[in-house]
C-alpha cells in the first residue's frame, strides 16, 4: 500500500529509466529472498497447516498437538507467504531504482502487541492510523476536553473507542466474514490491554515484579507470540465453528493424546494417566509429527534469530521506512550482503533450490486481500 508523497518524486527522476547493474544486483538478490520464502519456507510448511484446518472445518475432533501444530504451521506460513511477497515486489522495484516502502521488520520478534503492529503489514497500520485512528483519536479527544471529563472517560473516548474502532476496519480490509471481525476486535483487545498495563504497571510498585529487563522481554515476547498465533486461527478458519474446534483443542479441551507407540515405555505411570483422562490415540494424524517439529524449529530460528531482508541490505538501502531508524543495523556487519562472489553463490543457490520447488501452481495467501 504506496502513497503518491513517497511515489510520484521518484518518478519524477529520470534515473530510475535506465537500468543500472547496483539496483539490478541489489534487486535480483532483494526478489530471490523473497522467492525462496514463498516456495521454499511458506510452501512448504502449508502441507501441516492446510490439513489440519480443513479437518476442523470438517467436524474432526482434533488433538492438543494437532491443534498447535497446524496453528503454528499457519503462523509461519502466512508470515513467511506475506513477507515473501512484500520482498519480492519491493525487488522488482528496485531493479528499476524505485523504492518501495517497507512493509515487515521481523514481527514475530515483538515483545508487545503494540510494536507487533508497527513491524507487521507497516503500510496497512499506517493507512488505517493516518485515515481513520488519528481522525477519529481528534475529534473524540476534543470532544472529552469541551464536556470535561474524567480521566477514565477519556481513555475510553480516546483511546479505547479508536482502537476498537479502527482494528473493526482493518478485520473487514480482509473479508466480510464474522471470523475477520472477529480477529480485528480480538487484536483490538489486545491493544486496549496492552495500554492499560503500560499506564499502571509503572505506578503501581507491586506490579514491578520482574525487574531483570531481558527476563521481562523474553516474556513479553513470549505472551506476545502466542496471543498472535490465537488470533490466527480466527484468521485461517472458514466458519467460527472451525476456529472454536481448534481452539478448543489447543486449550487442552478435547483431552490429552498419547501415541499408542509410548505403551509399554511408561511404566506405572500408564494407569495413572488413562484414569485421569489421557487418551492413547495417534497425537498428530496429519503427516510426520517429527518433520513438522523440525520445520517449525526451523522456520522459528529463521524468524527470531536471523536477521530480515533488510537489515541484510542495510547498505543498499532496500525500501522506505515509515518509522526513522526501525531498521537496527547488525552489529555483524559480515552479515550484510555485498556484491561479492561469496553472495554471488548463495544468492544463486537460493534461486536455483527455489525455481526448482515451483512444480504446481501456489499462489499467496494475500492475493484475495
């Protein structure tokens, strides 16, 4: 999502009509990223996600692990889909010389739902906080001041209605099923809450339990991750009921499941669990269980330990940034790409393994929105 302020200018240079071999090799390299996400990663995880929530729209009754497999399988499907695509088309751009805006700065990274926000779809949160949070946040906060009141209704005319207000929107931006607006208010709450902690949890001494801040950051990074991959499941599913059966059985609803292949291998712990409600059956029915564990350890090192598009082509300057300086530059500065024939051959690898994956059609998953 572009905006004519950041667009137009550079078509007004004529640079950007000729081609030119830095934006050609910094491009090429931006788009081969992104591929490699799309075909390679996205694609690849979509096997564990796809069964999982089409049983569910089914009726199937689903398992604890099958559950959080699929659930975590789609949340890095549709980042890895999304963010892919967003690379890639911020590549082809710059073969050109034109610059996109960036639109993904490692969100599952977050340590709170606020800055999910400003790292995840940049260019959708700030068309909706442009046009209608900053608005609608103006008038209702002179409105407060005009009738004089209260501290707490201000935050509720300020703060609470624009935030539900706008997070209504952006559930419909997606479709017009219950499931989108659902997911829109659901992230709405988050935020609402998020506020509410950050006003007390300052002025409230007996809050401050943790004081260590990488300890508070690991969790709220961690409360942060799962919030979001619940709220998936509201964006994935076709009807609520498919959403409520995974839920349901990712809150340990539908019992727990032990493979048949652990008997004999608990001793006299068996009998205590089968009559306390443990249930011997198959815990993921869906494809190999140690293959999707494997992808998904994968898929969520790539996306917390290692660094993004962007900060890899920090030098380059790959895309525009709506907020100065989000972009942390790595302190490995050996991890940044340069056109050398070390990058030369690992960019091309990627190409090569990615170009060969394509064997059926895949479109992504962003294309009806």
């Amino acid at each position: 999502i572009v905006h004519h302020r950041e667009m137009l200018p550079q078509f007004t240079r004529d640079v950007i009509y000729r081609l030119r071999s830095k934006h050609l090799a910094v491009g090429i390299t931006i788009f081969t990223l992104g591929l490699f996400k799309k075909v390679v990663l996205a694609d690849g995880i979509s096997v564990y996600a796809n069964p999982v929530f089409n049983a569910a729209e089914a009726g199937v009754v689903l398992t604890f692990f099958e559950g959080w497999g699929g659930s975590l399988a789609y949340a890095f499907q549709l980042y890895f889909d999304f963010s892919g695509y967003s690379d890639m088309a911020i590549g082809l751009a710059r073969m050109f010389g034109i610059l996109l805006p960036l639109n993904f700065n490692s969100p599952y990274k977050a340590t709170n739902i606020s800055d999910f926000w400003r790292q995840w779809h940049i260019t959708l949160s700030r068309l909706i906080r442009d046009y209608l949070w900053n608005p609608v946040s103006l008038l209702l906060t002179r409105y407060a001041i005009n009738k004089k009141y209260s501290n707490f209704g201000i935050f509720i005319l300020t703060i609470v209605i624009p935030i539900f207000f706008s997070f209504f929107w952006i559930g419909l931006w997606h479709g017009a099923g219950w499931n989108f607006v659902l997911f829109g208010l659901v992230h709405g709450s988050y935020i609402v809450i998020y506020n509410v902690w950050t006003r007390i949890k300052y002025s409230t001494r007996g809050l401050m339990l943790i004081r260590s801040k990488s300890i508070s950051h690991v969790i709220g990074w961690l409360i942060t991750f799962v919030s979001v991959v619940f709220s998936w499941v509201l964006f994935r599913a076709e009807s609520i009921e498919g959403a409520v059966n995974i839920l349901s059985s990712m809150v340990g609803l539908h019992g727990i499941h032990l493979s048949p292949a652990l008997i004999g291998y608990l001793g006299a712990l068996e009998p205590w669990l089968l009559t306390h409600g443990v249930v011997i059956q198959e815990m993921f029915r869906f494809g190999s269980m140690v293959n999707l564990l494997i992808l998904i350890f994968t898929m969520f090192f790539i996306s917390i330990v290692f660094p993004n598009t962007q900060q890899i082509m920090y030098r380059y300057r790959p895309a525009l940034e709506t907020y100065k300086g989000e972009v942390k530059r790595l302190q490995r500065r050996w991890l940044e790409w340069r056109p050398t024939m070390f990058w030369l051959i690992f960019i091309s690898l990627l190409f090569i393994v990615s170009i060969s994956r394509i064997s059926r059609e895949s479109e992504f998953l962003y294309f009806n929105f």
